[in-house]
C-alpha cells in the first residue's frame, strides 16, 4: 500500500533498501520500478521466529521468493 511513497523516498535517497516477504509485494515492486524507471534494492524478510512477519527459512518458498527477487529485472537483490 506504500509503494508510491517508497518510491518517492528512493528518487531522494542515495539507497533505499526495502523489505518483502511475499511474491505480491515483489510483483508490485517490480511494476512500479520498471514504470518509474529504477531500480530498487530489496531484501528478503525472514522469519527470526517471533512469527510476526518474514518467510519461514525452512520453506520452498523463502528459496522460490530470493530466486525471484534475484531474477527481477527492475530489483535487486540486496540481501536477507
């Protein structure tokens, strides 16, 4: 729902890392990226265990999300 804002923030800032922990946010990402003409550097959130937000590290899916993220022609993948 912030993405216009994030942005925004990355026009003005020398880096701006953002954090994703789902294939939508990273879709949504992408798109406004590409259609702003930047590139965005993103880490991936893992879940540390409090189970508040993040992937499970343990999951196909936190492997599925970074190969994605690291495919990303308007991402990059900055890290975990």
């Amino acid at each position: 729902d912030r993405i216009a804002e994030a942005i925004a923030l990355a026009r003005e800032m020398e880096r701006l890392d953002l954090l994703v922990d789902h294939e939508d946010a990273i879709d949504a990402l992408e798109e406004e990226a590409r259609r702003s003409g930047l590139t965005l550097d993103v880490r991936l959130e893992i879940d540390c265990g409090d189970h508040r937000s993040g992937v499970d590290p343990a999951a196909p899916r936190a492997l599925e999300l970074a190969e994605r993220l690291a495919s990303a022609k308007h991402l990059r993948f900055a890290g975990i």
